[in-house]
C-alpha cells in the first residue's frame, strides 16, 4: 500500500486519483502518511456513496428516468450497473485495507495515554462557547469561565432589560408632566 513516490498518494495507483503533487510533510514520517492515508479514504468513502447512489439509479424502472438523468437504456443498463457495482465494492475494499491498516499502525504506535491531556475534574465545558478554566474553587460557571457567545448573549439580555425600564420610566416622567389629566373614570 505505501509507495515512495512522493508525487502520488500512497495506495492510489490506478485508483481514479489525479496525480497531484503531494506536500513533503505527508511523507516526512510514518505517522504523517497514515494521516494522508487517511484522507484519503475520506474522499473514498464520498466516492462510495456516489457509487451507491448511481447503482441505485440504474436499478429503478426506466420510466422513472428524469429526462437529465442521462442513464443508458436496456442492455446497456445493465451492464453500467456491472461496471458501477465492481467499481463500488473495489473502492469498498481499498477502504477496508486502508482502515484496517491505520487502525494496525495506532496499535503498533501504542500511543501512552498520559500523552492525551485529560481535562481537569469537575470540569464542565460551556454549552455556547469556550472560554478559559479558572483557577478558584467556584461551584457554579464563573464568570471567567463562560464563551464569548454566553457574554454576549448576556450582554444583550442587559441591554433588553435596561431598554425596558428605560421606556416605562419615560412612559411614568410623561404621565407626571401631564399632571394627571388623563386619569381613568374621567
């Protein structure tokens, strides 16, 4: 599956890729070619459902052909179908080495768990954002520990009450200048 051609991605000979130059970084390492590796399975598995997608459109009826569809007709349909289910489960395969393959490399790897920073106890992330842990011993969301999106929902909750109270001490100045003239039951 690995190549050592640095022009082509490992495991795409003959595979409907474009030979594309690929960056030096990818092949700097083993672990960078998995990742690339990776990558590319990505764009395989969108393949694959395109696939799926024109093998199911050339199993339904003729007649339920949209003129822009432009899929063949009799025999010739069927042997379409062929060639688009060969090209589906090969791709499925390729997907399947290439997985399997990733999956060896992690075990091989034997990546310590002490090298993934686990998040300090009792630490609940912001629903709306992210912002920085702090260091007191507060229960609650300190007001440190909230997102951007949280202050500025906060912000314009403020603003929406001083808006209204703003409006009902002009509605009350209004009334008292007016002197009570037009009070209820005249």
């Amino acid at each position: 599956m690995a190549t050592n051609n640095p022009t082509s991605a490992p495991g795409s000979q003959g595979e409907g890729y474009s030979e594309q130059p690929i960056d030096p970084i990818w092949m700097s390492s083993r672990t960078a070619r998995q990742i690339y590796a990776l990558g590319e399975v990505e764009k395989d598995i969108s393949r694959l459902l395109s696939l799926a997608a024109s093998s199911m459109a050339l199993l339904s009826l003729p007649q339920t052909d949209g003129p822009e569809d432009d899929l063949p007709q009799g025999a010739e349909r069927s042997e379409k179908f062929v060639d688009v289910a060969n090209e589906y489960f090969e791709r499925l395969d390729s997907i399947h080495i290439a997985i399997r393959s990733s999956l060896a490399h992690i075990r091989q790897s034997r990546i310590a768990p002490s090298a993934i920073n686990a998040p300090p106890p009792n630490f609940i992330p912001p629903p709306l954002g992210v912002g920085l842990p702090s260091t007191d011993e507060k229960g609650g969301a300190a007001r440190g520990e909230r997102g951007l999106q949280e202050e500025r929902v906060e912000r314009d909750a403020w603003k929406g009450v001083l808006a209204a109270l703003s409006r009902i001490k002009e509605a009350r100045e209004r009334e008292q200048a007016q002197g009570g003239a037009g009070s209820p039951g005249s």
